[in-house]
C-alpha cells in the first residue's frame, strides 16, 4: 500500500472495505499514512483538513501512532534483556 491509497482509504467516508479484512487494512493505511505524512503534505496541502473533516479520524491517528511506539519500546526491551 502506497501513501495516496493510504489516504484516500482514511478520507474516502463512502468507501466500502471487506468485513473480514476492514480493520486490517485500515491499521495499514494508518501505518502508511503516518509514515510518509510529510511527503502526502508536500504533494496534497490540504490534507489536514481532509483529515479532520473525518469524525474522529485525527484521534485514531494519535492513538494508533502512541501504540506503535508502545509497541516498539516493549520490543525493544525485550530484545536487549537476553
């Protein structure tokens, strides 16, 4: 997944997902879209409008985000325990 389908995933409020998959493939868009933020900005500057126009998506984001560094500083602890 590229950084423009990661947006139009998290923005796009009539796209229809796959039940089974939904909440896959939008952890991944947020990874993505997290990810090459910077560069989606340069190229779209009204992204962060897009973004808020979205209930609650910019919270997601923080949330997801926070997680993932979470999850990374526990992995990282567990690695360098052994």
């Amino acid at each position: 997944m590229d950084g423009e389908t990661a947006s139009r995933i998290l923005t796009n409020t009539n796209l229809v997902l796959p039940l089974k998959s939904e909440k896959d493939i939008v952890d991944t868009a947020k990874t993505v879209f997290l990810e090459e933020y910077d560069r989606l900005m340069e190229q779209d500057p009204e992204l962060e409008e897009k973004v808020f126009r979205v209930k609650g998506l910019m919270s997601q984001l923080l949330m997801h985000r926070k997680k993932k560094v979470k999850n990374y500083r526990r992995r990282k602890t567990s690695i360098t325990e052994d």
